[in-house]
C-alpha cells in the first residue's frame, strides 16, 4: 500500500479517468493534502492509481500510474526515457522530447535545442516532483545545461512563482539547432515558445518544398517558414511581424545560414494584409501562423472573426496556383469552427481553393484521442485554382 495520501475519486471523475483522460476536476473529489503525490482511490475503495495533487487547482488531480506501479525518482527517468526513444528516428536536433500529457507526463514539457533542454513545469503537483524530474532529465538526455523555462501564466494560479532559471550547467541566451538544412537558434530564456515553435517543425520543411517565386510569411517570428521557403529555393520571401527583436533574430538566422532575398518589415499583420491587398500584391506561397486568439471559449467567436480577416486577405493575395499554409494554434477553437471558417473565407475571396492537406503539430507533439486538449493546433495547404 502506498503512503501517500488517498484522494477518493466520485463517480463521475472514475468515468473520466476509465475512458482515458487523466484529469479530474476538483468538484469530483473527497479529501485534500499537500501538492505531491496522492493515491487515488473510488468511493468503494479501490486503488484507481497513483497521480499529481494541485490543492489549489480546478484541476486537482492529474493521473500518472496504475495501482502497484511505484512512482518514484527510477519511474521518471523510465517515462522520460521512454519519451525520448520515441524520437529516435528525429534528425532534427531541435524537437521537443517530452510532450506532457501526450507522453503520459501531464504538466511536463522537454525541448532539446543541440547541447541544451528547456523544461517547463506547470503545475503545483508537478513542482513537488522537480528535483527527480531534473535527475530524470540530466541522467536521459545529459545537455549541457538545463533552463526551466517556468514563467507561464497557468503557475499563477497554481500559486505558484513565475521563474526563470537554470537548473544546471550553462544556457546560452542563443542556443543552435538543426532543422532540415539549417541552423536555427531559439532564444531559451526570452523568445515567445523559446522562439522556436517546434510544433510548426515537420510543417516549416513541408512548406519548404513549395517554396517557388515570391513568398510571404505572416506573423513570422523568427521566421521558421521564411527561412525554409528561402532554402527551398523562393526568388524572394518577405517576412511579416510585429516585434523588432524577433525580427533582428531572423536576419541574423538568415545571415548565419547564407540565405538571400528575405525581406523582414515590422507591422500588424491585420494593416500589412490591408495595404498587400490594396496594391494588388501577388504571392505564390504563403504561410500564416498567427498567435493564439482564443484564451478561453468567451473569445471564440471573436477570434473566429480574426482569423476569418487574415485568412480571407491572404486568400486574395495568392498568385493562381498558389499555395497557403494556414493555422490556428487556438485550443478552443476546433477543427470543425477552423475548417468552417476557412470555407466562409473562401467564399468571401472570390477564389476556388483546394484542400491539399490536413495537418497538424509535428510528430513529436503526440496527439491522444482522449485527451482532446493536445490536439491544439489545427493547420492546412490549400491550393487556389488557375
């Protein structure tokens, strides 16, 4: 019998946990304790399994491992072992090596980035598990230095500090990393996502096998798909977005990997699009990938009207022939109000586009179909008619 507390589980939540998602709400359990470890129990009694306690959360309870299964510091390093394994075949040394809840480590990120890792723990229930997290992570993947990257909202109310630091060894403030043909960096401490979105990887390469004449990337960031559609061999690529930072990052990638013909320019994508479409701009590739516009399902609507905007400009803005990469990275909009949106879009363009390709997040972002809530990021190429 374990010595942890025992959580009783009601009814409701033993039907979540039975039909495979690992999270129970707190309206759904009897008992409290400190955050850590707990056993969970139903209200007959028997063992459900050992999980992660976040006393202060609404998500109180996050399963980790089967009744008689010992999660202790040698159980971490096996799941993350485990995790990394199955990215063996990845050639890219910049992918994410622990996806939380997708690799049955829920609140726990891992990115690789060449020599370094970047770590971020979420939650309450977690936080009392770092020291064999850390062991877990050095003894595995023995980067060079370790920064937990702990400054998201969620902590807050986790009650929680919002840090910063480096757990162990060194971490440069610009950190190499191979995708495809190209050195990229991330920024581990200060770029939004660490600069990186990893999650756009296998879709970055993909785009890049497009890249043909004049090409744009909105809200580009450090520029993941103008830098792969300038590989792939575009006559020229602009570069939309609206921090300078991010974009003094991608001339510098640019210039590191001797790639010609990006031009960056600093602006609201929503004014670029506008003015684009004003001057009867023509491009043959284009990729939109903008921020997150839904934070909760209050701002779904709205947001669905944003991303209607962007992608119908972008529409209009495409040579005949052409190619549009687009995507939402917003949870609370579904695939579903996604596909409908670009459809309206569509229609509202005046075009007749082609559904090429439904895409999502890149291979080492696993997707679980009970657990709705890693299928984020929804993405498609969509082709318009001669």
């Amino acid at each position: 019998m374990s010595a942890h507390p025992v959580i009783t589980v009601k009814p409701k939540g033993v039907g979540r946990l039975r039909a495979g998602h690992p999270w129970v709400y707190r309206s759904d359990v009897d008992g409290s304790a400190p955050a850590g470890l707990v056993r969970l129990a139903d209200e007959r009694g028997k063992g459900l399994g050992t999980a992660l306690w976040s006393p202060h959360s609404e998500i109180r309870v996050r399963w980790l491992a089967p009744e008689g299964e010992n999660v202790d510091a040698a159980w971490w390093r096996m799941k993350v072992a485990a995790a990394a394994a199955r990215r063996a075949g990845i050639a890219d040394s910049g992918h994410r090596v622990v996806h939380a809840e997708g690799d049955g480590l829920p609140s726990l990120t891992v990115d690789r980035f060449g020599a370094v890792a970047v770590a971020q723990l979420h939650t309450a229930g977690l936080e009392a598990q770092r020291d064999n997290v850390i062991a877990a992570i050095r003894d595995v993947l023995a980067p060079r230095g370790l920064l937990l990257r702990n400054d998201a909202p969620v902590r807050e109310r986790e009650r929680l500090p919002r840090e910063t630091t480096v757990a162990f060894g060194t971490v440069p403030e610009r950190a190499p990393y191979s995708e495809g043909r190209l050195v990229l960096e991330a920024a581990p401490s200060t770029g939004q996502k660490t600069g990186a979105y990893l999650d756009q990887r296998e879709n970055h390469l993909l785009l890049g096998r497009h890249a043909r004449g004049r090409c744009l990337d909105l809200c580009c960031h450090h520029g993941g798909f103008a830098l792969q559609l300038a590989a792939g061999g575009a006559s020229a690529v602009t570069a939309v977005d609206s921090s300078a930072e991010a974009l003094r990052v991608l001339e510098a990638t640019a210039a590191r990997n001797a790639l010609a013909g990006i031009v960056a320019e600093e602006a609201n994508a929503f004014d670029w699009l506008r003015s684009a479409a004003a001057g009867r701009e023509r491009y043959d590739v284009i990729a939109l990938d903008p921020p997150a516009f839904a934070r909760d399902k209050a701002s779904v609507r709205r947001a669905l009207g944003g991303y209607k905007e962007l992608n119908l400009r972008a529409m209009q803005l495409l040579a005949p022939g052409g190619h549009l990469f687009t995507a939402s990275c917003s949870y609370h909009v579904h695939r579903g109000e996604f596909f409908a949106m670009l459809a309206d879009a569509a229609a509202d363009s005046g075009r007749r586009l082609q559904l090429e390709a439904i895409l999502g997040a890149a291979s080492d972002h696993p997707e679980l179909l009970t657990v709705p809530e890693t299928g984020y990021l929804k993405a498609a190429l969509l082709r318009v008619e001669e």
